[in-house]
C-alpha cells in the first residue's frame, strides 16, 4: 500500500513523535511505501521514507495550521494514496491516531466561557469536528480507555469508528532485576549523595505534566524529608518559569533540568521515584516504562495508563478532581515507604506481560485491514 502520514512537526523524544516513527517505520518494514507531509522535521530521516516539508508559512500558529491543511489537501488530490494517516486532528484523513484527548471535553473543564468565543476553540473544535463528528468517516486509533471515554461524551456517534490499541513499550525497556549500580553511577554522575532520594519527571510540554505540582509537593514536605531529595526533570520544553517557581519554594538547589536524551532508561533504574502529576495525560508512556523498570510511579488519575500502576499496584494514582494536598500526602507516605512496599517488584512483574508491547504491530494491521477495505475517502 501507499500510505500518506501528516504530521505538524517530528523531533526526537515527543510521545507522539515516537509513535509516528514506530508506525512509520513498521510500515516500510512490512512492504509499504511511506509518504509524509509536515511542517518541521529535527533529527535523522529514515532510510526509504519520501519526506516533505511544507513551504507555507503565517504569522499566526492556528493560520499555519490551517493553511497546512489546505496545502496538504492540494498535496493529495495527486497522490494515489491507498490511506491518508494524521498524528494531529484535522480534516482529509482516514485514519487519526489519537495522541490528544478530547480538546473539547479540555476547553469545558479546564478553561473559563471566554475560550469558547476565542479562534484557537473555534479553530481546533472545526478540525475535531472533521475527525469524529457525524459526517466523518474517518477511522481512530485510541490509547485508553479514558480517552475513548472523552470522545465518547461528545462525539457519540463515533464510537463504531474508535479502536483501543494496547500499550506499546519498547521491548528494551523491560528490567528483570533492579541493579544498584545503576543508582550508584547516576548518583556519582550528578553529584548526588548516596542517601539522597532521586525524584524523577520525564515529558515533553512541562505544563500540562504538573511540573508545578511536583515542584510544591516536593516544598510540602517536612523538613526532613524535604533535605534528602532532589527532583529531576527530563524534557522538551522551557524551564525558566519552573526555576523561578522552586526558587520561590526554596527548593531551588534541588531541581534539575534536563533537555530530552536517548539513555532515559538508566534515569528510571537509578531513580527512586517517579513523579508524574500530569494535568491531562492522553496515555502516559512513562508510566509504564517506569513501573516495567520497577521504578514506583506517583501520578494523577487523569493519565489514561494510570489505571495500569493502580491495578497493578506499582505506585499510586491521585484521585480526581485532582487536589494538591492529596499529592502532598501521598508524596510523603510512598517516600516513607520505599523501602518496605512492594511497588518495584509489582512493576517488574507486570513487565512480563507481552500484550504491553503489542500497541505498534497492531496499528499497523489495522492500518492494513483498513487499506484493505477501501477506507480511502474521496
């Protein structure tokens, strides 16, 4: 099959970056011709994958966005594609593999009435639109069951289009035994003592992963326990307003931030906790390649693979409405209890599971079965 994926912008270590790859790449391993459309592309290109970038150009995000679309849409009116796949919500596509959650479902919750009257809601509800409204017959490819559960209260007329996909950790991602040289090494590397607890946060866009939560629950604690961590954030994105706030917390010498890097896995195998109290979390990889690395997770119950640590028992989960000082007493029970609970073994156990790394090859037979079907919209 010839396949067309659109995509705004690649770079390397973006959640949603990964699973275009991965997808992508299953794709030309298995025969098919790949063809991409984006905006922006940061790193290498894959060998046997055709890539164009978008000349257009706008003042404005939305008018680029919306542009975009129309060039690629005059991009396909040539190509003899068998499906069209989209990473983003936008009109023309077959297939939406849905990285994002419900933007609507986000505008009424976490936004005043005065977003609804703004061109970015007019914007991104018109393109979620065209994606799962009535008229759409266009095919998506969901992380959780959370999120299905999102589009489901507001596009109910979609639910014989959305298709669950299991998890998709990489298979080198999975720890059979948690080595205290990992630690060690890492503690030495960044200057750390050894009795010092690592409090670790990966993920690219700080905002909407709770930075500013991790960062007061961290300054909520006693002084003790305040004294023997240090907080490591990991990711994509600007960290000047998050510097400034533990600054302000008087935590300031205790956080660390780190640009996106390719060894993450020796951070959760020499971590001792990983903190992750997203405001909205479409699945949350980190969760699982955390608990697999026995690594034990505090997040939010807005994380679509929250419900993975909770009924595996590799960590807690906060209820929602999300409340700070539920994430404060949770913070200081698990520090309290590294030693005797059972999260990290818990975690380890859950890594033998093989439905945990079936996500991509199972994106990639629907994608095939689809193809197969005639799916192409006109």
């Amino acid at each position: 099959m010839k396949l067309c994926f659109v995509i705004y912008n690649y770079f390397p270590h973006g959640g949603q970056q990964r699973d275009f790859l991965q997808i992508a790449t299953r794709c030309m391993q298995r025969g098919h011709e790949v063809k991409v459309y984006t905006l922006e592309w940061q790193g290498e290109i894959p060998v046997g994958m055709d890539l164009t970038l978008s000349p257009v150009k706008a003042l404005s995000r939305l008018r680029r966005f919306q542009r975009f679309n129309e060039w690629t849409a005059q991009q396909l009116t040539v190509e003899e594609a068998d499906l069209v796949v989209g990473f983003n919500k936008m009109p023309h596509l077959d297939v939406y593999f849905a990285a994002d959650s419900c933007f609507v479902e986000k505008a009424e919750n976490q936004r005043g009435l005065y977003y609804r009257h703004t061109p970015r809601y007019r914007h991104f509800t018109t393109f979620e639109e065209a994606v799962f409204g009535a008229d759409s017959s266009t095919q998506v490819l969901l992380l959780s069951a959370l999120q299905r559960k999102g589009y489901l209260n507001y596009y109910p007329c979609s639910k014989s289009r959305l298709h669950l996909l299991p998890p998709g950790l990489a298979e080198d991602r999975r720890v059979k035994k948690r080595d205290q040289q990992s630690r060690q090494s890492l503690r030495i590397e960044f200057n750390l003592a050894d009795n010092q607890l690592l409090l670790l946060q990966i993920g690219s866009g700080f905002t909407v992963k709770g930075v500013d939560r991790a960062l007061r629950a961290i300054a909520c604690l006693p002084r003790e326990w305040k004294a023997k961590v240090h907080y490591m954030l990991i990711g994509r994105g600007r960290p000047q307003r998050y510097l400034r706030l533990a600054k302000k917390l008087g935590i300031g010498q205790q956080l660390t931030v780190l640009p996106g890097r390719d060894d993450i896995l020796r951070f959760l195998t020499g971590a001792d906790l990983l903190l992750h109290p997203a405001y909205q979390e479409s699945a949350g990889y980190v969760l699982l390649e955390a608990a697999v690395a026995g690594l034990p997770v505090l997040t939010t119950g807005s994380c679509g693979y929250a419900c993975h640590i909770e009924q595996v028992r590799a960590g807690e989960v906060c209820t929602e409405p999300f409340q700070q000082s539920e994430l404060n007493a949770r913070l200081l029970s698990m520090l309290r209890n590294l030693d005797t609970a059972a999260w990290s073994e818990n975690g380890l156990a859950f890594g033998a599971h093989p439905e945990l790394y079936r996500k991509y090859d199972t994106a990639v037979e629907l994608l095939e079965q689809f193809g197969e079907s005639g799916q192409r919209q006109s």
